[in-house]
C-alpha cells in the first residue's frame, strides 16, 4: 500500500498585518515587501527587545 501524502499545512498569517502569507515566497514569513520592510523598521527602532538583567551603569560606559 502506497504512503499517503501528508495534509497541505494551513497558511499562517503575516505577523505584521494578519494576511495570509504564502508558505514559499521571497518575502516568507511575511505576504508582502511592505510588511518585511515595517517588521525590519521596527527591529531597528527598538520596539523589539530580548528581555535580560539591566546592565550596571559602569558597565554600560565600558562598551
């Protein structure tokens, strides 16, 4: 008996505006140019961060 091929996995949604967003693309995880360029705008705006312990002000001035 032959293996049947798994179900198709579901689009995810862009996690910039919501829209579905390809699962193969140039712009993957995102549906658009638009919505990368936003998500990278706010990587650098530090609107994103890693929470961490806050550093010593001595050690801040090192850096």
């Amino acid at each position: 008996m032959a293996d049947a091929a798994p179900p198709p996995r579901p689009k995810r949604p862009c996690p910039v505006c919501g829209k579905p967003a390809e699962r193969e693309g140039p712009y993957r995880p995102f549906c658009s140019a638009r919505c990368k360029q936003i998500d990278l705008g706010r990587w650098l705006a530090g609107d994103y961060a890693v929470p961490g312990e806050p550093l010593d002000p001595a050690e801040e001035d090192r850096s």
